[in-house]
C-alpha cells in the first residue's frame, strides 16, 4: 500500500468512526449538505478544532431503508492529495470473481478488495485526475459483485450532483 493509500485509508476509517460516534457529540458539531443524491458532511473535531469533510451516499437494499446495500465515501486525505474514494459492500461476497466498477456504459474495472471487517467489505481506490473526469461526466455507476453462490449482482450508484459535492469539498 503506498503512502497516500495508507494515508486516506487512515483519515478515511478516523472519519467514518467519528461519524458513527455519540450521535448528540455530532449533532453540536455536524454540517451536512446535500448535492442531488450525495451528502457532505462536514464535522468539527471538539479536540483539535479542525473541520473535517466528507462525500458520501448510502443504497439500501431494501425499500424501509434498514439495510445497507453499499455505502461509497468520498474525501481528501490531505488537502492538495488526489481524493480517495471507499465503496463498504456487505459481508458474504464472493471474493475470488472480484468487485468491478462501471461508469455509464463504459468497461467494467477490476478495483481490489482491501478488507473485510465485522461490518463489512472495504474496496479503496485513489481517484486520479483522469477517473474523476470520467465520474464526473457520468450519471451513473455500477458496483459488480458476486453472492455466496457466484451469482453476479449489480448495486447502482447515482453520480448525481457527484462533481458539486466534490467541489464543495476541495473548496472550489
């Protein structure tokens, strides 16, 4: 894994937990704002006072919103780094076909699965300038993946209001 790898992975994972931390901690101290289909929140840390932000979008796998289909976050691990983007799929994937993402109707790329946890599987990918480009043309992406069994399954992701919130983010 490489510095910058490492490095948002860090901030990253720091992020998601301190989201996930006493929900009335954050309500003094959370901003959230919602670009089409993406939320970025953005939180100040009551022990270093510094803000920290993030993109993110939630599909759930069923109607009642109760359970997590796919989470994908998106953010900076340093301000002038290129932004990393985590895609939390379920446990029970089938890891040996592999996890593709699939922009529009563009070719299907193979992204690594870094690691599985109690609370799912982590897929973290450096967002080059070139791949932003193209996530922010498109309208839609594709998670593929596989069950138990090695059924193929697919969870869309709407790149709606993607390149606003990414904006929002980098303080552009």
């Amino acid at each position: 894994m490489n510095r910058i790898t490492s490095a948002f992975a860090a901030a990253s994972c720091s992020l998601v937990l301190m989201f996930a931390a006493a929900p009335e901690a954050a309500a003094q101290t959370e901003n959230v704002t919602t670009y089409r289909d993406w939320a970025v929140t953005c939180q100040t840390r009551p022990d270093t006072g510094t803000t920290e932000c993030e993109m993110s979008q939630i599909i759930y796998a069923d109607a009642a919103q109760t359970q997590r289909a796919l989470m994908v976050v998106v953010g900076y691990a340093q301000p002038n780094s290129d932004p990393g983007m985590l895609l939390f799929l379920p446990l029970g994937i089938s890891l040996p076909p592999g996890v593709f993402l699939q922009i529009d109707q563009g070719e299907p790329q193979a992204v690594p699965v870094e690691r599985c946890e109690n609370d799912g599987c982590v897929v973290q990918l450096i967002l080059s300038p070139a791949y932003l480009d193209v996530l922010k043309a498109g309208s839609q992406a594709t998670v593929h993946a596989h069950d138990r069994q090695r059924r193929r399954f697919t969870i869309p992701v709407s790149l709606l209001g993607f390149t606003a919130g990414l904006n929002a983010l980098s303080g552009s």
